[in-house]
C-alpha cells in the first residue's frame, strides 16, 4: 500500500513495500507541486507508481552503475495500467538514479480472449469479459502482460 501526504509545496511518497534487490522499505524523494502539472491536482496513481518504481529498481540494478538511455516495457489493456501515468511517474521515479532522462517506451498489446462456449478468438475493449455469442465463459489468452522488454545501457 502506498500513502501519499501533502505538505505547504512537496509532496512526499511513502511507500510500504520493499526494494526488488534489498528487501530494505523505500521512501520516494519529495518532489516539488510545480512538476506534477495538472496530475498534482489529483496526485499520480498510486497502482502506475508503485508499479513504475518497482520496473526502476529493476533497471538500476541490472544497469549495474551504467547510464540508462531507454527502457521497453509491455504492459497489457488489461492490466488497467494507464500509459501517461506511468511515462509521469517514471520520469519522478527515475530522479537521482541512472536512468535519469531514460526514455520510457510502451508497448499495449490489446486484451484478446477465447470463448470456451462457441471457441471464437475475440478482441476484449474492456474489462467485460463477454463473448459476442453471449458466453461468459471466456479465457483470456493476452492483455494482462506486465513485463520490461529491454533497456539500452552505455
């Protein structure tokens, strides 16, 4: 779970998980109002920031000190993941390590799913599981991917 608390101009990011490498409780670096835009309105989502801080820990320690350049992720239509977010919370993330100024790269495979009723292969626009036969019985065979493509290093 994340908390978030507003301070007079930062605003602080407590996370209460662990690193990828260490096992050690993180804290975010505070980061000024004026960078969060029009997403400081409403503070980013907490599901792309955890999300995009556990891809950085990643990098970092694969990059092992090298500089980041750009790092390829795929993340499904259906993992509810929203790309902006992400690319906002990747850029407040990155902050101080040696992705600094990394591109962020993301691929959406969209949701596809088969029809254990009528066997059809579909394409799934949202989260309503429904085949066009009517079937509820469908299995999701794509759009729930979640994985760091590569990253270039150097």
């Amino acid at each position: 779970m994340a908390s978030l608390t507003l301070l007079p101009s930062r605003i602080w990011l407590s996370v209460l998980s662990t690193r990828v490498s260490s096992g050690r409780p993180y804290l975010f670096r505070p980061a000024k109002l004026s960078q969060l835009g029009d997403l400081g309105k409403a503070g980013p989502s907490m599901h792309e920031l955890s999300i995009t801080q556990s891809i950085v820990d990643a990098v970092c320690e694969r990059a092992a000190g090298r500089p980041v350049h750009t790092v390829s992720v795929r993340v499904g239509m259906l993992t509810a993941v929203v790309p902006d977010s992400m690319r906002f919370c990747f850029d407040l993330t990155t902050a101080g390590t040696v992705a600094e100024g990394a591109a962020l790269e993301i691929e959406q495979p969209p949701g596809t799913a088969r029809c254990r009723a009528c066997s059809a292969d579909f394409t799934l626009t949202d989260l309503v599981l429904l085949c066009p036969c009517g079937s509820a019985d469908v299995e999701i065979t794509s759009g729930r991917e979640l994985q760091i493509i590569s990253m270039r290093v150097g």
